[in-house]
C-alpha cells in the first residue's frame, strides 16, 4: 500500500484510473480513497472520477459476479470501496449555489438492498439543486406513500437492480394512482435491468439511464410542471 501511495505522484492519469479499477475489484477502500484525492488533486472533475474509476471497476466486479468468479463477500468489499470514493466525492457533487429547483423522494424497492446508484443519483440531484429525501433500501409501499405524504415532492424516483424487484414499481404506481395522487407527481425509475419498454409498461414518467439522465430528465419535466402552473 504505502508503494502504491508513493508511486501514485509518478503515475499517468490512465495508469491510475486502471489501478482504481483494480483495487475497486480488490475492495481496496484505503487505496480507492488515496487515488480520489490524486485525482481530484490533478483537477480531475468528481463526476468523471466516479464514472471512469468507481463505476468502471463496479462494471467489472459486477460481470465477474454474474460469472460465478466472485462471490457475495469479494462484491461486498468492493461495495465498501466504492462507497469509500463516493464518501469524499460527495460534498462536492451536492455542493450548489443553485437555488432548489424541487423536490424528490427515492429509494429502493422492497425486497432489494442495493443502494449505490440510488446514492449517486442522489448525490447528483442534490447538486442540480433538488431537495432529495433518500427513504433507503428495501422500501414497501407504505414507506413510499408516507414520505410523499410528509415531504409532499415533485418526483418519486424508485431504484431496482434484480429482475425479481423491479415489478414492485407497479406496485407503487398503482397504490399512487388508487390514492388519486399519481397525476400531481413526477415518477422517475431506474437501475441496471430496467429499461425504457418497462417504465412505460408500469406507467412510470421516465426510464432514467443513469444519474447524470435522471438530473436532465427531472429538470426537464420540472421545467414543464413550471410552465403548466403559469399557464393555468
Ligand atoms: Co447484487 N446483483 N445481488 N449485490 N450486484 C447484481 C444486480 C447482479 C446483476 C449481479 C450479476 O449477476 N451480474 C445480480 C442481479 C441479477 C438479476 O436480477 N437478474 C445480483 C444478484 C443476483 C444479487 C443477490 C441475489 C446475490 C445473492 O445473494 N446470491 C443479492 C441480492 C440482495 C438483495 O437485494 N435482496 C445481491 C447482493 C449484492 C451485494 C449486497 C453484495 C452488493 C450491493 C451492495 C450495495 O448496493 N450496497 C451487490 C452488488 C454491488 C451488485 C453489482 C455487482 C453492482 C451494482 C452496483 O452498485 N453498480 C450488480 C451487477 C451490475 O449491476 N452489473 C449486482 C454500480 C451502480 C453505480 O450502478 O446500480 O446500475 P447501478 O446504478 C446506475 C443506474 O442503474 C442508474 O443510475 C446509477 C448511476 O449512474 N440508477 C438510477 C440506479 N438507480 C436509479 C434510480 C433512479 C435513477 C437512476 O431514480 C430515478
């Protein structure tokens, strides 16, 4: 490690967008947070930090998972790293001067635990100015319904990553539209087995590719909202 942390001020900004790869693989946290700093000390940008290190080595791990060469503990560690990087990248993606442009809860639904692109995107809607009520992992029905009924947002965005979750998205949408609310809210999904054909089957808003689409995508539709509400 402490060759690494040494080496590190010789290396090309390639060689340690590689090494991050490596160590996010390795579940190295110490070394991930080492080579953040670097980066962001070289005036490397938090977001492409994220995208060509944290989330390069996480579509690694996550092929290597679907292949049966790494296991549930090894996919851990490099969830703990990457969390590690996200850690100190943090401050400086919701870092604004952006007056609140709306409102947004998220979370993940029932049945799923995990949370590291539900953060990151709201990581990154909260740096585009949205107020952002992160409900967490493993969320009913009941928890969607009580958070908009307390926090009264402008979007709903729910996040799945298992093909055996991602159906109870309906299951919101539905509860909403029998709660006659689903016409005042913005409903934004996302998560890697999802697609554009599912969202529209669910009847949600928008498919949000990634963090980067949902920022773009929820500004869009607010923009919208805003002009209806002048128009009328
Ligand atoms: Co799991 N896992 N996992 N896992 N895991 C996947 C999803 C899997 C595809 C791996 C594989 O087989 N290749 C597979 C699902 C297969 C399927 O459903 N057909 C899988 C499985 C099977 C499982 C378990 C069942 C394994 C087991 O126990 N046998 C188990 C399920 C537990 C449960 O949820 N009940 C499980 C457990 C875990 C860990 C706990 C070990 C860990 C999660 C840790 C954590 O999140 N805290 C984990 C991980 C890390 C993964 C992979 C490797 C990586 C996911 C990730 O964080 N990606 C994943 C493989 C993969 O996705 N390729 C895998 C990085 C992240 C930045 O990307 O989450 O896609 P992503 O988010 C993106 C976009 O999707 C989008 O923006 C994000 C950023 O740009 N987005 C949104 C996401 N949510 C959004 C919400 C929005 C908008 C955009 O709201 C508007």
């Amino acid at each position: 490690m402490s060759d690494e942390q040494i080496n590190l001020k010789e290396m090309s900004d390639d060689d340690i967008y590689e090494l991050m790869k490596e160590d996010l693989y390795d579940g190295y946290a110490a070394e991930i947070e080492e080579e953040v700093r670097e980066m962001l000390g070289r005036g490397h940008q938090p977001y492409d930090i994220l995208t060509n290190g944290l989330v390069a080595g996480m579509d690694i791990v996550g092929a290597d998972f679907r292949d049966g060469i790494l296991f549930v503990p090894e996919v851990l560690m490099a969830a703990k790293a990457m969390k590690a990087g996200m850690a100190i990248l943090r401050p400086l993606l919701v870092e604004t001067g952006a007056e609140k442009i709306g409102t947004m809860v998220v979370g993940t639904v029932k049945g799923d635990i995990h949370d590291i692109g539900k953060n990151l995107t709201a990581m990154m809607m909260e740096g585009a100015g949205f107020e952002v009520y992160d409900l967490g992992i493993n969320n009913s029905v009941d928890n969607f319904m009580a958070a908009i009924a307390e926090h009264k947002p402008d979007i709903v965005g729910m996040s799945a990553l298992l093909t055996t979750t991602m159906p109870y998205m309906r299951v919101v949408i539905d509860a909403l539209r029998e709660a006659g609310i689903r016409q005042d809210l913005i409903v934004m999904v996302g998560g890697a087995p999802l697609n554009e054909a599912f969202a529209e089957d669910i009847g949600a808003d928008a498919y949000c590719r990634d963090a980067a689409v949902a920022v773009e995508t929820a500004k869009k539709f607010m923009l919208i909202r805003r002009q209806r509400a002048k128009a009328s």
